[in-house]
C-alpha cells in the first residue's frame, strides 16, 4: 500500500509505523532512553521518506497522520513523559506545555505567509523567451526560505526535545528552558524573515495585469504559426522533438503549453513559450495574427484552441507508426492532417475515419534530419543491437508492446548469441506507468542487461580491451563532466535562488545561447559513447542520449508496432519487429506498413538469427532494397528535404487562413469599405470570446 520504491524506504518506513507506538510506550513505563532513541529514530525516518518524496508520506496525510500531526503527536508525549516521570507539578511541565502551544500557534501565521508568497508569485502564465519588461516582478525570496517551509518549522521543536530531556535525564531545568525558549525563538525569527517579502513591493502583479503585459509582447512579436501542446510531464518528448522544426521555419513561431509540469521538461530552444493552465486565460490571449496552429497530440484541450476561426487547425502528431493513435476519427476536426509520407494518407483511406484525401498533406518528417545513413556493415568490431519497445498502452491488447511475451526472451537471445554483439536498452519513457506487469518485466530485462554487462567487466577478453582503451575512456568522462558543467551553467541549473516567476522574466530569447547548447549536446553524446566500451551493454534511460543518438549508434533495432520504427527506416538499418499479438507473419506484415521490410518475431524471438547475420554481414542482408522502397513511401522523398517540405505546407495554409479572414472581413464591412482594410484588423473581431 505505501508503494514504498526501494529495500531502505521500506525500512525506514517501517521504522516510521512502529516508531510511533514505541515513543507512546516508552512515555508510558516511563524510559528516557528507551523515548529518546524511538523519537530520533521517527525524526530519522520521517526526513529520510521526505527526502525520497515516498508515497507513503503522502498516504499518511489521506488519513489524518500527516507531517503536522505527527510532530504534535510527538510533543503530546514528551508532556505524557514528563509527566510519568513525576514532573506533573513542576513549573518545568506547565512552562513546556506552554511553549509547545505557543509554537504550534506560529505555525498558523508561517503556514498562511508561505502560501500567500507562493500564491502571489504564482503567476497566470509561466514564459520563456518573452519579454516581460512590462510586467514588475521582483526578485523572488531566497530558496531556503519556502523550500520545504512546513518541514524546516516544525523541525524546530527538536532543540525542545534535546533540553526536555538533558533536563529530565541529569534534573537541571534549565536546559529544558534553555531548548523551548531556543524554538520560540528561532520560530519567531523564521515568521520575521518572512514578513519582508509579503509587502506589494516583493510580490508579483495581480494576473490580469500580467495577461496584459504578455497581450502586449503578443502585439509586438505577431506570432504567425503557433505550436499547440497539452499533456502529461512524461509526454515532453512530444512537444520537444517539434522544437528544432519551429526554430527552424520561416515566419514567427511560438509555442503554446497547457500545463507547467512541462515546462521544466522543455528542451533548449529560442521560440517564444507560453504556458497558459487557464482556459479562460487562454481563450482571452491575443493571437489574432497567428495564421496556422499545429498540434502534436489529440487530447481534450485542444478545443480551446480549434474554436478559434482565424487561424488553419493541423495535426502534425508526434511520430508515424502503424498504431491506431495514426488514424484517430478525432482527427478530422483538423482543417488538414500533415504525414510524413504516402503511407500516412493510405493509412487514413483504408481506416475510413472521416479524415478526406485533399486535407492530408505529406511533409516528411523534419526531426530524422539528424539520423546517419547505414555504411553496410558494422561499425565497431562487434555489432550493435538496440532493443527499444514501446510501452503498454492504455488497453492491454497484446499487441500493444513486446515487453510482457516476448521482451525477456528477446533481450536473452541477444546477449546469448554465437557471435558477441552490443545490446543497448531503451525503454519508452511511458513503460510501467499504467502496468505492473510491465513494469515488473522492465525491471527485469534491466537486470538482465546489466547482470550480462557486469559478467563482460570480469571475462579477461574484454578486460583486455578495457585497459587498452582505459586512457580514452577516462578522456571522455573528463569531457562530459566539463560539457555538463558548462550545460548546467547555461540552463540555470546552477542558479541559487529564483522561482517560476524569476525564471520567466529572466527569461530571454538567445540564438547564440541556444547554438552552444546544440553544440555541447552533440559533444556530450559524442563523449558519452566514447566514455565505455564498445563491447559494453548499456541501459538508457532519460531523455539522454537521445533515442536519434541510439539509432547512429547501432547496426540494428528490435522494436514494436511504433514510431520508432518508421523513424529508424530513415537509416536505412536493418530492423526486426515482434509480432506480439501472434497474428502469423502473412497478416502482420498486411497490416502494418512499417514492417514489410523488417524481420519478423514471434514471442519466442526464434527469427532473430537473420537480424544478427544481416547486422553482422552486409552480404548477408537481404532486406535492403525493400528498406529503399519502403522509406520513401513512408518518409518521402529525399528531396525537397523535409524541412522545406514542412515549410512550405506551413506558408501555404498561412494563405489560405489569410484569404479566408479576408473574405470574411469583406463580407461583414460591405461592399462599399471592403477597398479601404488592411491586414493588420483581419481576425482581430473574432479571436477573443
């Protein structure tokens, strides 16, 4: 039940349970041993749990045992002790009592300071590259001051505990004095330095005021198309794999975020970024010059911003697979549908959604830009194979993912085959979310990976190798702390102090910025396969290396019915995919695109033999032509590249969406003014309510 995540977080949670019960009995006998040992150990295991953000703490304040509660619960039985220890009618007991009231009052007024600095510094949009010169927003409070607040104040009490009980333990009160009055005290001096930080001065604008500074950056900056995006945290690599594209065209881009979770998990880029949680908010936001507004996923919030009229609605997705996520019948509430290839628009006709053939437009796929082209052969001395299955799904069709029947079979028969090869594991970054089963699997091939990764540290064959290459090994480590160094310095990570509303207003477009951080990724992924051997499995989890990097880096992927797989096609690499729903291969490979060139596993991963040979011999392939075939009807064609593809789609329904507020405008103005408009009204009548 407390879904504890690891064997010390079980423990010190079973320390937390049974510590309580022992401080209660050892007040009761009475032992001032057996009591201070049990409440250090409940002080011990209460920060640890805090420290691993445990469910279990969470879960204790669903029953009415949160962290309040049990500080107080705690101090109750220290009077209990004092009490059972015969100093019921010592001055000593009255004055203690007195000051844990007085302390446990302070935290009322320090508990509603905290929450409404935190509520005033709460601004209605979270930015980035925005200017908000116009907005006055101080400098946010020192961290320490509102980092884990609640926790820092009641740990206070333990200076009373430490005098209590010297004075019970040796009979001299006036360390108990000493102790209650030092956390009157340091509580007073917390709530003191506070206070500076609730005048108008140190707090934020009201939220429309802000709405109205932003409304005006959106006057000045005239965003053309917009980037749409709603989602969970662990769905950023959605939005992040569009951010080079909308860098990248022409016009004025600008991303539009729904929920802030997101935007800690937002790559690098220089696009203007607004995050707007409140529908209202949104609805009312100056976008009348926005022209074209793409959106990555189907998901419910995106009607707030497909009611708007004046600007084209596209669905660009986040990947193209055989999946039905591709072909979803909400699809057609899109002006246009934008695929990679003619695959994509096969796709829609053959599902017969309501999507028509004329709204679909086939763009490539600009983000595969960075994926290297095979050579034909290996390229370190042994093989690399990545093994990268996508995750359960929302359903549990067992077509979903190859994790649950065929993973572990897969990942054993890689690291077991004749000839050495490199197995690399990446995860989807949404495996075990919805199922333990497939969260217990996951666990399980990791250790798998690792278990055979640990055996090849101690075979003398490649421990050889290792101490030949230790010198470049170490080389790059040094390479990758200095890259992240450098990284953490520029994103801020590295920054004492600050908060969401500093973050936004010091927040400012940098091109150049922007070009170093590209260049110290690709210089840190660079290091990061140069950092271990060449012979050495790896698990990768996180958005680095990136899942592109993992494709350069091997010979050959196993996969699933995913995007995954029609991404790696663009390498031209040999691929297998697991036939997990066990529909024989004749009918799998008819009903899914992607696979017509690939390997096909069943359950069992028997047929991975022809991916090895293929991998490991480039005579020995004999997919390779249909690998051509199959990525320019998938993908497109080469040229024009991607990027110009996609740009010129994006200018294209830029025109259209302006004739259409053109036409409009004429219609609504007569005949007799229509001569005297210009573009800088169209749109602006229909935006708003």
């Amino acid at each position: 039940m407390a879904r504890v995540g690891s064997g010390s977080e079980l423990a010190a949670a079973l320390l937390l349970m049974l510590g309580f019960p022992c401080v209660m009995l050892a007040a009761i006998i009475p032992s001032l041993w057996f009591f201070a040992v049990a409440v250090a150990v409940t002080y011990a295991a209460d920060q640890f749990l805090h420290q691993r953000s445990s469910y279990l703490i969470n879960r204790l304040a669903k029953v009415r045992a949160g962290l309040s509660i049990r500080f107080l619960v705690r101090q109750l039985l220290l009077v209990l002790l004092l009490a059972r220890m015969g100093f019921a009618e010592e001055p000593v007991f009255y004055v203690t009592v007195a000051c844990l009231l007085g302390f446990y009052g302070l935290q009322a007024p320090h508990g509603a300071m905290v929450t409404l600095i935190r509520l005033r510094r709460k601004l209605p949009v979270v930015t980035r590259n925005v200017d908000l010169s116009r907005v006055r927003i101080p400098d946010a409070p020192p961290r320490p001051l509102l980092d884990r607040s609640a926790e820092k104040m009641l740990h206070l009490d333990v200076f009373s505990f430490i005098g209590v009980l010297i004075a019970v333990g040796i009979d001299r009160t006036v360390f108990a004095y000493a102790g209650l009055g030092l956390t009157l005290l340091l509580a007073v001096v917390y709530l003191a330095l506070l206070v500076p930080h609730l005048r108008p001065g140190r707090l934020v604008p009201p939220p429309d005021k802000v709405l109205a500074g932003v409304d005006a950056w959106l006057r000045e900056y005239k965003p053309t198309v917009m980037l749409y995006f709603s989602g969970s945290r662990e769905s950023a690599y959605q939005v992040n794999m569009w951010l080079d594209t909308m860098a990248k065209i022409d016009g004025r881009p600008l991303i539009v975020l729904r929920e802030r979770n997101i935007v800690p998990q937002l790559g690098a880029t220089s696009v203007p970024v607004i995050c707007v949680p409140g529908g209202v908010h949104l609805m009312n936001l100056d976008l009348s010059t926005v022209r074209v507004a793409l959106y990555a996923a189907n998901v419910g919030k995106n009607i707030h911003m497909l009611r708007v009229p004046t600007m084209k609605h596209v669905f660009i997705g986040h990947g193209d697979s055989d999946k039905l996520a591709s072909v979803n019948p909400y699809s057609k509430v899109y002006d246009e549908v934008w695929t990679a290839g003619r695959a994509g628009r096969d796709r829609y006709a053959l599902a017969d959604v309501g999507v028509r053939s004329e709204d679909i437009v086939e763009v490539g796929r600009p983000q595969l830009a960075p994926i290297r082209s095979w050579t034909g052969g290996p390229q370190k001395p042994i093989p690399t194979v990545l093994y990268a299955p996508t995750w359960e799904g929302w359903d549990d069709n067992p077509g979903n993912t190859s994790l649950l029947l065929a993973g572990e079979n897969i990942v054993e028969r890689l690291l077991n085959a004749e000839q050495p090869i490199r197995v690399v594991y990446k995860p989807h970054p949404f495996t075990g979310t919805r199922s333990a089963q497939a969260k217990a699997v996951d666990a399980r091939i990791r250790a798998l990976v690792e278990a055979a990764a640990a055996a090849r540290a101690v075979d003398p064959r490649w421990m050889a190798e290792a101490e030949a290459d230790a010198a470049d090994h170490a080389a790059a480590r040094l390479v990758l702390q200095r890259v992240e160094a450098r990284m953490a310095e520029l994103s801020g990570v590295s920054k004492a102090g600050g908060d969401e509303a500093e973050e936004a207003r010091d927040s400012v477009a940098d091109p150049a910025r922007e070009a170093e951080i590209m260049k110290l990724k690709d210089e840190w992924n660079a290091a990061y396969w140069r950092s271990f051997g060449w012979w050495e499995h790896r698990v990768i989890t996180g958005p680095e290396p990136r899942l592109y990097d993992c494709f350069n880096e091997s010979d050959g992927m196993v996969s699933d019915i995913s995007s995954v797989v029609s991404d790696y096609i663009a390498s031209g690499k040999p691929y297998a995919v697991t036939d997990s729903a066990g529909l024989g291969e004749a009918e799998f490979r008819r009903q899914n695109t992607a696979v017509r060139a690939a390997v096909i596993l069943s359950n069992s991963a028997a047929e991975l033999d022809e991916l090895l040979a293929a991998v490991s011999d480039g005579a020995a392939d004999t997919r390779a032509e249909a690998r051509r075939e199959l990525k320019e009807y998938l993908l497109g064609p080469d040229e024009p590249t991607s990027l110009q593809q996609f740009d010129a789609a994006v200018q294209a329904l830029a025109a259209k969406a302006e004739a259409r507020n053109l036409g409009l405008q004429q219609r609504l103005a007569g005949p007799e003014q229509a001569p005297g408009l210009d573009d800088s009204t169209v749109g602006d009548t229909t935006v708003g309510g």
